[in-house]
C-alpha cells in the first residue's frame, strides 16, 4: 500500500458522499496526514442494512489523526451544499483545498424499467450535484495552493455497450466526468479537475446490494481508491483534465504488489464498467476460475451446437435438489426466457409446498423475470458463469425484484456440485 507523506497536513478536504465506502476510506487517508476533513453526506441516523453515519466517520477520521466536521448534505439541495462550504471555510481557516465529489447513485435498469425517480434521483445526485458542489467550493478553491477537484466518475467511452443496458445511468455518470472536462479547461492553473475510476469492482456496501452474497471474494478494498486519490493530491496544479484508472496510476507510483488490495488475494476480479480494455492478469485469473470477464460487444457468431437436453436436465437437477427448507427460505417465482436450443419459457416455484419446475409460464406471477441464452444459463447452474458477471455483461437480464433474483444465487451454489 501507499505510505502518507504528509503532504495533506493541515489541508481542508471537502469530501460528498464521506459516511462509508469510497468516500470514508479517501477521508481516513488524508486524516493520518493530520488533514481537516468535511464529511458532506445524508446518513445521520444508522441506516437498516448501511453501517455508519457522518457521525461515526467524524471519529474514525479523529482517531486516525485529523480534524472532522460533519455536515448532513443531500446534494440535491443546493441550500445544504452552501451551508455546508461556508461551515468549513469558517472552521478551518477561509479556504477549502481539495473537492472530493464522490456522492452518487446507481440504478442498473434499461429505458423502459427506469421509473422518472430513478432518473431524476441519478440526474441530480450524479450530475447536477457534482457540478453544484464544484460551483460552491471553487471560490474557496481559487485561494488554495493545492486546489484539486476529484470526481469519482468513468472516462468518456462511448461504445454503445456501455448505454445499452443502463443508459440513464450511464449519462448521469457521464455528466460527473463531463464536469472534468469543461471544468479542468475553464480553471486551467488555477485548480486541477480529474476523475478517478476503478480497473476492479470495489467492495463497498452498494457492491453487497448489487451483486449478492459472496461477490466481495470478487472485489478490491476500498484502500486502493484511497491510495490512488492521495497521489492525484500529490500532483500539481497542472496535472489536469485527467481520466485515471486506480491501478495504472499507483503503478505509476512503483506499486508492484495488488494482492493486498484484494479483498481474497489470488481470486478472480470483476472488472468495473465502462472499461474496454481489461488487465491482462484479471482475465488470467479469472479464465482460470471459468469465469467470464470480458466485457466487450461480443461480434455476431453463428448459434453453438445444440446441449441435447441440457436445459432440461439442469431443471431435472434443480427439481431433485428442492427441499421444503430451500422453498420456505426463498418464497419466490422465477421465469427463465431462454434464448436459443431447448430455450422458451420456463418456470421455478420456490413459492408452492415442495417446490416445482416446469416449462411454460408458471401458473402464480413470476416474481423475478431473467432472460439469457441456453448456453449461458446451463453454465450459471454449474458454476461456470457467475451470476453477478453475468449480469454486469448483458448476459443476464432481470426484471423483478432484485433482492428475490440475490437469493436465487444462493441456490445455485448449492447446484454447482451436482451439474
């Protein structure tokens, strides 16, 4: 990992989003170089299923040696944000030194299953408040010696896969790195604008949301976007308009050693999105697990020979494997819309006494709704294709609930050595 070199002593870094994840871990960084940290966020009160609050992150980033202000700021509103940066500058000293805007929101549904809140919650949070909160701080900024705004957003790869699947997202993260464009050319010398984005998927809380059980296995720690942030705050002023990528920039900085970021070191990782190109030790890795990283537009190729009844032993397996146990803790309908050989409408009642399988819509409305390909689908059930991959390549497609489609992976594990 990346030593602290001091440098951020006594500097003022306003941080959106700083509660947990990400955010915290970039703020708990800067605090061991003696920095005074904003904390800018929702959480004041413990969330349900989210640990920590700006309260909680005031005193870990105390313990780790700097200075804290908590602040409850929902970006969307243009008041808090204000609020906010003039606390600051009136605790600590007139000026703000570095803008983390990290705050973001996620929604991984295409067009037609986006509903307008999602939109405009991933408008105004990505977007609309990364560019607020910039507007806010840059005056403070101006009078800073360090003056760097970070944003936690991808680089402008606009290969249609990306847009495909989650275009409303796709444009509100876009809008984050948009920001470093324009912002990074209109405030050339005096502040440095770039954006910060991750080779790996990250372990984070949203990550569990996302992807289920057992994806951390699959993820870095927050630790390497820490890292990789406290070296752009090493960089001049002049260091700007910049798309980094984590690891390229910690090499770089003669790291040689990613395993310690790994949250399990040696496992395959998934890559992030918007990224075409992926290291070639994660597809290594990962080809040496049987999964599948690659997450480029696959080119058209002709339908592979038919699986002779594949599909239909796989249910035939699944149906063996049910138990009223596994029917009692799932309480869920999954329909299966499979493409290709053996494919068509197929049903799994995890809802009925017993369980049941069966071709054809099932006869109570199907909770969760996943469409894929024959081939894919036989190689999730046995293990060879993740499901959590599948999904962030636009193998898988889901409708329904996404809580009920989690723990449909659970059940699946429980097939691998069977199929």
């Amino acid at each position: 990992m990346l030593p602290n070199t001091g440098k951020l002593a006594g500097c003022t870094v306003f941080i959106t989003g700083a509660s947990r994840g990400i955010g915290k871990a970039i703020a708990l960084k800067a605090a061991k170089d003696g920095a005074n940290i904003v904390i800018a966020a929702k959480t004041a009160q413990a969330h349900p299923k989210l640990p920590g609050t700006i309260y909680t992150a005031a005193e870990e980033i105390k313990a780790a040696g700097g200075k804290a202000l908590p602040c409850i700021v929902d970006v969307r509103d243009e008041e808090q944000i204000s609020s906010a940066v003039e606390k600051a500058v009136e605790k600590f000293g007139g000026r703000i030194d570095i803008l983390v805007n990290n705050a973001s929101a996620i929604s991984l549904t295409n067009t037609l299953e986006t509903p307008t809140k999602k939109v405009d919650l991933m408008m105004n949070v990505n977007t609309r408040g990364t560019y607020l909160t910039s507007k806010a701080c840059i005056p403070y900024l101006k009078k800073s010696k360090v003056a760097h705004i970070l944003n936690l957003s991808p680089p402008l790869n606009l290969n249609p896969l990306w847009f495909k699947q989650h275009c409303a997202y796709t444009i509100a993260k876009y809008g984050m790195s948009m920001c470093v464009l324009g912002m990074a050319e209109e405030f050339k010398g005096e502040i440095a604008v770039n954006a910060l984005w991750p080779k790996t998927a990250i372990h984070t809380a949203a990550m569990d949301m996302l992807g289920g059980s057992g994806v951390e296995s699959q993820c870095r720690k927050v630790d390497i976007m820490a890292d990789a942030a406290y070296c752009i705050f090493k960089k001049p002023k002049s260091f700007t308009g910049n798309f980094i990528i984590d690891e390229n920039i910690l090499k770089e900085e003669g790291i040689k050693n990613f395993d310690v970021y790994a949250v399990t070191p040696g496992h395959p990782l998934l890559p992030d999105f918007f990224l075409d190109e992926q290291p070639a030790m994660v597809t290594k890795k990962a080809d040496s697990y049987g999964a599948v990283p690659e997450l480029k537009e696959e080119k058209t190729q002709p339908p592979p020979k038919a699986r002779s009844g594949a599909v239909e032993e796989t249910f035939r397996i699944v149906k063996d494997s049910l138990s009223d146990d596994i029917v009692k803790a799932t309480q869920a309908v999954y329909q299966f819309e499979l493409s290709g050989e053996d494919g068509g409408t197929w049903f799994l009642d995890l809802k009925s006494k017993g369980g049941n399988v069966g071709y054809g819509e099932p006869s109570d409305q199907a909770d969760v709704v996943m469409s894929m390909s024959t081939d894919d689908f036989v190689k999730m059930f046995s293990g060879k294709l993740k499901p959590t991959m599948a999904f962030m390549s636009g193998k898988l497609k889901i409708k329904g609930n996404m809580a009920l489609a989690i723990k449909l992976e659970k059940l699946m594990n429980q097939m691998n050595s069977k199929l």
